[in-house]
C-alpha cells in the first residue's frame, strides 16, 4: 500500500467532466463490470472503474497523468453492461477532452474551442487571417503559373502561410505531449512503479503497428461498425496527408535535382489517384461516424462539441476538397482570374472555404479532437514502455 | 364459522401461514390458498436459516401443526385464485382448485411409486433430479397425501397407480373444482421466484452446468436434496476443492433487476458454512460489490471472513468462462482494493440471483393492486382490505416475513370487525 497522501479534490474540474460529456459518473458505484468487460483493460493496470472513482473525487492531477484512459478506443462495452448506467465510456471520452485541453498551449484557445458561445469566433477568426492573406497577396504582387487556382493563392503565399501555421502548431504540439509524457512519467515514479520494460524504439514500432491494423479496436465488441468507420478515416486523412506533402515536394524540392515539377497532377497521376480514393474514405468513414452518432447514443456514446466539430470539419474539409479539385478539371487551365465566369466565381468561393476549413482543422489540431492522435499514441507508446499492458520485460 | 369475519390467504408460504394462523387464532375464518400441492413455499426448500443455522423444517412443523388443529382454517392446495369482485368489506373470490388426482384416503405407503411408469423434472429440486408423475412432493409435505403432475401422468390410460394403491386413494377422473367464497379481506402473500439466471450475459447460467443458483444451492446441501445433502457438480458428480460465491448476480443492475435483493448477501455467507461444513480444505471466494448485513447479522459477516478458507474480492463478477466442456470455470473480476484484475479458477459457482415478485394474474373487478417500480406491492393499496405480506410486498428474510405477515393479519382483522 502506498502511504497516504492529501487527497486534492478539484470541484472545478468535475463540474466540467459533468457538463461535457460525463453527466452520470456520479451513478458510479464501483463495482468494477466495467473493468472487466473491457476487452483492452488488462491484469495490472484495469480501467475504467479507478478512473471514475479519480472523476467523482475530482483527483485532475491522477486522471491527467493516466495513460489508461487513452488505452479506451470508446467501444462502450462498459456503457452498455454498467448496472447503473454510469457510462464508463461517455466519462473516459470526457477526461480525454480534459487532457487535450490541460496540456494545450495556449490555454485560451482551448477553452473557445469547447464552449459553443465561442463558436462565431472560432469560425470567424480563420476567415479573417485568410482574406488578410490574400490581402497581401494583392500586394506582394501577381500569380505563378500553375492553372486555374493559383490565381487566387499563389502557392508560394499558400505554403508560406500553411508552413508558418503548421510550425506553430507543431511546436504547441510538442510542448503539450512533453508535459503529457513527464505528467505519466512522474506519476508513476510517484507511486514507485516507473518501470520501463521496453525501449523507447520499439515501443513506438509497436504502437504504430496498432495504429495501422487498427488492433484495439477490433477487440471492441459492442460497436463492431466503430472500427470500419475509423479505419476509413484514418487512411483517408493518410492518404490526402501523403500527397499533400508529395506536392510539396514535387513543386519545390524537385525542381531543385532537375526533375521537372508534375503539379497540378491530372486525373491519372498515380497521386491524385490515391487522393481520390483517400477522400471517398475520408468521406465514407465521416459519414458513418455521423451516422452511428446519431442513431444510436444508448451503445454509440453521447456526443459532445468536441466530437461534432472534428468529424463536422473532417468531413467539410474532404468535401469542399473535392469539389475544387472537380471545378479545377471542368475549368480550362489557361484561363486567367480576370476572364473567371460566374461558374469560377463559385469555384473561388469553394475554394476559399475549403482552405479556411483546413487552416482550422489545422491551426485547432491541439485544442480540438484531432489532439487524439498525438496524445493516444503517445499515451500507447508510454504504456509499452513501461508495460501497462501487463508485459514483463522478456514477454515485451 | 366462529362469526368474527373471513379472510382469504393467497399463498402458502411463511408468510401466508403466519397470516393464516395468526388471523385464526384471533378468532376469525380463514381460507389459504396454495398453488402447489404442499405448503411451505420457498422456506421448505431451504437447508439452514441464517444467522443461527438452524433448521427451517423445525419452525415449519410448529406452524403446519397450528393449522392442522386450527378448526376455521381451510386449506386448498393446488389451487390457484381467479378472479375478485366486489369491494371494501365483501369481495367475491373464485378460487379454481386443480385435480391432486389422490384423495385424503393416501396414507403416504409410496405403493404407487413403484408401479408408476413416467419420471417428471423435480420442481421442488428445482429440476436437479426427477420424481414419478405420482410423488409426495417431500418428506414433510403438508397435507402429507400424494400428489398427480397432470402434465406429466398418462391418465387412466395407463392407470397403475389405481391398481397398485391399497387404499382406492387414486382418482384419475378427478376434474379441476371452482370455488366460491365470500371474504372480508384478502392478504396477497404470493412470495418469489429465483431471478433467471440464464438472462444475465456473461455468468453462462444454464450453459454451463457447474454454475448454479443460490436456491440450488440450498437443495445440495439439503438431506432431502437430490444428492441427499451431499454438495457435488451437477457438471460430473465430482467433489469440490474450491467454490466461488457470485454477488449481485442480476440484482442492482439496470440491466436485469434494479433493486437490491437484501438477503443473498446473507445467503451467500451462510452457504459458505455449508461448504466449509463439508470440505474443511475447500477454498471459498465470495465476490461482491458491498456486503448487506445489517444490524446483528454484522456478526455472522464478521466471523466468516475470520476463517481463513474464505476469500473475499470487492469486486463484481462479470464474467464466466469454462475451461473445458462441464470442467471448471474462470471468474473474472476486478479486485477493486488493490486495482488487479484477477482470473479465479474454481470447481463450482453459485450465482446469488435476487428475488423477483412473483406474477399472480388475479383480476380484480374495478380496481387492481399497486406496485412498485420493482413489481412489489406498496404498503398502502388503494383497495381497502386488500394487502400484501412478506416477500410479495419487498425481499426480506424469514424472520422479517413472520413479522410483516403478523402485521398483516391485524390489519386483515380491522376490515372484518367493521
């Protein structure tokens, strides 16, 4: 046992797990089924009755530094055989929220992003930052040559833009993990059980490995349909992400070794083939994380802001996407803006809306849901590490 | 008719005889009405009584005497009420007696048994083991006559037993009676049934034979069981090294029964005694979420988890698998006090299912009964002289039915002096 140690309750903290997503945690009676109903809870480190308990008592510090309510892929096999209909599952999806917003930097926007009377301002501010953009494209002088687009945005005043962004971004990023990871880390040598069974390396080999097969998941049984929709998604977004940075590449670093730039690809460039078929699974997979939100709450889980704006601009972001990219071939490339037709004047607008959508889904990445994909792979990489999964070191 | 008012019983059980002899004994006409064809109810299948251990047969006597004397109770086993009209101060009961198909000619000699040639599933052993169609129900069945499972016996047809009875006790020809009768009052004491099991997901009762009920339980350790008091697997006879008691089994569950059943934590620790009693090596794990044991039974708690063959694992048992066909099972449960899950292996599971009201489709002419969200009937019904008692009412023990039953008698005895 470990000594005893002043309890911090914070009343603030409970009160936000209530009014986001956990309103039945205090029906919690700890009788732990959902421990082991979990099919992903395992021996030492069972969850999520500890985590409710850590809720109801309002310990933030404990649930802040706990990689297991990472380990929950949100299945509700806890919600759906909890006698007392607590819904393990709402309450992870909760904390989870928490976490992304305790660690993100900066903290202000963490908080307009998870209350709807900050939503104008949320949807707005991009617009403005874009149309400033474009304002000073006007200054900085006229297109390149790159087809129809690019008349509107330059692709250097697009990269310059969207790499400044991401830069930021990532460093956000990287700043909230690394307290996520000492957060974990210090926890555990806390308690005296900072015990790493498996180098860093191959821990994030095996977690990656998890990613890709979607393997969690599949232990999940009362929504066998959740895997297929975030399988889709998930590559979906990967495949749109390889070419993203493939057309980067094509445009800027190539060039460079003499190779002559392909962009804009057409219909039968092998990338803008694995473009489309990435967005009718980024697509497919949105919707049928819509639809099962919507159909079913009492297995699927309730549904919060925060996973209706990042499935919404997942969603809006691939469908305002293809739409330009089908206003791009319908146009003729050498046509300049100034002869633009009405049908141009929409495809403008598309696009305009398309690229605010993604500068949000970028620029939000650390405050919003998107957050999930760094803080549960790291949350998985710590849990092979230090083998929270129940591995001693020869089995890892 | 000793002219102090009538009142009906519906139930046989501890309640609805301490209603009965209670009502009787303070002058007034009673007519007790039992399904089956025995009385005693539920504490007739029970091996001991919790705290003191002692046996149930032992209070059953005293009371099956008190109505054998008693000159204004009337009886009806296997019969069942149909149907009540009226109101406040006179209700018109039709009570509808099924054929026992043995008159009281029966002097229990058991020739009949022999001759009969159809095997039935033993509902008092809860179908553990069989009876012929022509059974005495158990040794101390009261009214000690046989009784004929009309669904199970062939008829005249066949008609052995007829020719094989000494006493010319046996009629097959004998038709189903509807009675009439007038009351004053009427006490539901329809008692409970053990929750289904089978419902709950995970626990694999009634797909794995060596997982049992806690009144199954009871008929093993009872001398008249069906292993003759010897507590074995049903799976394959074997003795048992370890056992593990199953709280809240379909009970404080949303998903099955709501209410908390009050008693089977009780049941439990007292079945550990049985175990213990038996096999002195065996391991016993009790899994549960919280022990009820209120007030002086706190004692009976506090010595069970001195022994040190019990084991107890805060921590509800949610999931049952087999480790081979009929062999011994794995329980799987979070051991919330130090944060592990575990896997305990175990010969035997004894799931401590609650207690469910049972149905009894009465119609009532112009009114009904009220129920709580449970399905047990309120304190208060709207209906004057129409009342609940004991377990009908909400799960308690033995001793709480003997005094809730008594109540229910006196306030049985305010509609007849009206």
């Amino acid at each position: 046992m470990p000594d005893p140690y002043p309890v911090k309750p914070d009343r603030e903290f409970l009160h936000r797990i209530l009014d986001e997503g956990g309103e039945n945690v205090k029906k919690c009676f700890q009788c732990a089924t959902c421990s082991v109903v979990c099919n992903l809870s395992t021996g030492e480190n069972p969850f999520p009755r500890k985590e409710m308990i850590w809720a109801q008592w309002g310990l933030k510090d404990r649930l802040m530094a706990d990689p297991d309510v990472w380990r929950c892929h949100q299945c509700n096999d806890c919600s759906t055989k909890c006698p007392r209909g607590a819904r393990p599952g709402d309450v992870l999806a909760a904390i989870r929220q928490q976490t992304v917003q305790h660690y993100a930097v900066p903290q202000v926007l963490a908080q307009w992003l998870s209350q709807v009377k900050y939503l104008p301002l949320v949807l707005l501010a991009p617009v403005i930052l874009m149309a400033m953009a474009l304002a000073a494209r006007g200054l900085l002088g006229k297109s390149s040559h790159y087809g129809f687009f690019a008349e509107l945005f330059p692709h250097w005043l697009l990269i310059a833009f969207f790499s400044t962004i991401t830069t930021a971004v990532a460093a956000g990023v990287v700043m909230g993990v690394w307290r996520f990871w000492q957060g974990m880390k210090a926890a555990d040598e806390a308690s005296g059980g900072y015990k790493p069974v498996l180098g860093l390396v191959p821990s994030v080999i095996n977690t990656v490995k998890a990613i890709l097969t979607h393997e969690k998941f599949g232990q999940c049984t009362t929504q066998a349909s959740r895997r297929m929709a975030h399988l889709l998604v998930f590559y979906g977004f990967l495949a749109l992400f390889i070419v993203t940075i493939w057309a980067v590449i094509d445009l800027y670093l190539n060039p460079l070794i003499g190779i002559k730039a392909m962009y804009p690809f057409d219909w039968m460039h092998p990338m803008k083939i694995l473009a489309n078929l990435g967005t009718i699974a980024l697509i497919a997979g949105c919707v049928m994380v819509i639809r099962d939100r919507l159909k079913n709450e009492e297995e699927y889980g309730g549904s919060t802001l925060f996973d209706w704006t990042f499935v919404g601009l997942l969603l809006a972001v691939a469908v305002t996407g293809f739409l330009t990219q089908i206003f791009r071939f319908a146009a003729d490339p050498h046509e300049r803006l100034a002869e633009m037709t009405a049908l141009g004047n929409v495809a403008f607008t598309v696009y305009f809306v398309h690229l605010v959508l993604v500068f949000d889904l970028l620029v939000y990445l650390p405050y919003s849901k998107f957050a999930h994909i760094v803080y549960r792979t790291v949350a998985l990489v710590y849990s092979e590490h230090t083998g929270r999964d129940g591995k001693t070191a020869e089995e890892a | 008719m000793s002219g102090n008012g009538k009142i009906l019983v519906i139930g046989g059980g501890i309640s609805g005889m301490t209603a009965a002899i209670e009502a009787s004994e303070a002058g007034c006409d009673v007519v007790l009405v039992e399904k089956n064809p025995y009385l005693g109810g539920r504490v007739a299948q029970m091996n001991q009584y919790f705290p003191k251990l002692c046996p149930p047969s032992c209070g059953l006597e005293i009371n099956l005497r008190r109505i054998r004397t008693s000159p204004s109770i009337r009886c009806l086993t296997t019969a069942e009420v149909e149907k009540i009209a009226g109101g406040p101060g006179s209700y018109q009961v039709t009570v509808r007696q099924q054929p026992r198909g043995v008159n009281n000619k029966c002097t229990a000699c058991g020739a009949c048994v022999e001759a009969c040639p159809v095997e039935r599933p033993n509902q008092y052993n809860l179908g553990m083991d069989t009876t012929k169609a022509i059974y005495l129900p158990f040794e101390m069945a009261y009214p000690v006559q046989f009784a004929i499972d009309g669904e199970a016996c062939t008829g005249s047809e066949c008609g052995k037993c007829v020719e094989a009875c000494p006493y010319q006790a046996i009629d097959l020809e004998m038709k189903a009676e509807t009675i009439e009768i007038e009351v004053q009052a009427v006490i539901w004491a329809t008692g409970w049934e053990p929750y289904d099991a089978s419902q709950i997901d995970g626990l694999g009762f009634g797909t794995y034979p060596n997982v049992i009920n806690n009144l199954m339980m009871e008929r093993l350790a009872s001398l008249d069981g069906p292993t003759a008091g010897k507590i074995q697997r049903p799976g394959d006879e074997k003795e048992i090294t370890s056992v593990a008691f199953v709280q809240c089994a379909g009970s404080r569950d949303e998903n099955y029964q709501k209410h908390c059943s009050g008693v089977c934590c009780m049941g439990s620790l007292k079945q550990t005694r049985y175990v213990r009693d038996q096999y002195p090596d065996a391991e016993i794990h009790v899994f549960y979420i919280d022990i009820r044991s209120p007030g002086r039974l706190e004692d009976f708690y506090a010595a069970v988890q001195e022994d040190e063959k019990v084991h107890f694992i805060k921590g509800k048992a949610a999931k049952i698998t087999e480790e081979s066909p009929g062999g011994d099972l794995l329980v799987e449960a979070e051991d919330t006090l130090s944060g592990r899950r575990i896997t305990q292996k175990v010969n035997l599971v004894v799931l401590a299912t609650g207690l469910v009201p049972t149905d009894a489709a009465i119609s009532i002419e112009g009114g009904e009964l009220q129920r709580d969200e449970h399905g047990f009937l309120t304190a208060d019904q709207p209906m004057a002289g129409l009342l609940g008692a004991g377990c009908a009412k909400r799960p308690v023990d033995v001793a709480a039915c003997v005094r809730d039953a008594t109540g229910a008698a006196l306030k049985a005895l305010q509609n007849c002096v009206k």
